[in-house]
C-alpha cells in the first residue's frame, strides 16, 4: 500500500512510536532481528559468540525503545541511555565499527516490515529517518572514550 510521504517530523514520529508499540510485545521480534542481521552480513555474529540471547534479545528491545523515545526530544532518561549505549559499544569497548550499523538498521527494517501487521511502504522511509539520528549519534561515538 503506498500512502503519501508528506509528514511533518511530529506525524513520522508518531507513526514509528504506533509501529513499535504493535511489535514491541512479539516475542519472536529479537530472533527475527538477529536472523535478519547475520543473514545480511554473517561476519557480524563473532561479536555474538559468547552471548545469552534470552537477554540479549530482552537488551535490544530495550535499545530500540529507546532510540524511538528520545525521537520527541523530551525524554532526557533515553538520551542518557542513548550515550551509555554508544559508549558501550564504541572502539573501546563492544568495537562495534561504524560500518556495522548499516545492517544493524537493515535488519530493523525487514523485521519491522515482517512483524507490522499495518507495514505500509512508506513505514520504511519513516523508521530510517527517524533512527538514523540516534544511530549517527551512535556511530560518532566510536573514538569517544568512556568515564
């Protein structure tokens, strides 16, 4: 279904907060995601050889709600999570490469599009603007060296 794209930041942001509160309770939405990114890049699943999906799986949830929530600009609890997070997984730390968040935001998006029982094809333009602040925050984290 295509429906015009002309939104105001408000209604896109409104739009991707309704998308994720009709996915965020599917449990199977983490390994779908984690299917999703080592499918579009394999390499990336080293970082997760020693990893406990059961809370993993619980941790990305958690991120992507927070990426979504500091969206409006109001919620100064996410932005704090937001900066330990990409501290956490900068250079000196996770080292998770800047490159990365490209499947990263890849995989979110086609798990989005499987999961969304109302996925219409502009949702997608709508997610990618809108994470992309938080994950270009992310990203020039990467050098940033933690407290």
């Amino acid at each position: 279904m295509i429906r015009e794209r002309k939104k105001t930041w408000k209604d896109k942001v409104h739009l991707v907060h309704n998308s994720w509160s009709r996915v965020n309770t599917n449990t199977l939405f983490a390994r779908s995601f984690y299917d999703n990114l080592f499918f579009l890049n394999k390499d990336l699943k080293v970082k997760f050889k020693n990893t406990d999906f059961k809370h993993q799986d619980k941790l990305l949830m958690q991120a992507v709600g927070m990426l979504i929530s500091d969206l409006d600009d109001e919620d100064k609890f996410s932005k704090k999570q937001i900066s330990r997070l990409a501290i956490s997984h900068n250079h000196y730390n996770l080292d998770i490469h800047p490159h990365s968040y490209y499947y990263w935001v890849e995989a979110l998006v086609l798990t989005l599009k499987e999961m969304d029982p109302q996925w219409y094809d502009s949702m997608e333009y709508y997610w990618r603007e809108c994470v992309s602040f938080p994950v270009s925050y992310m990203i020039s984290q990467y050098f940033v060296r933690g407290e």
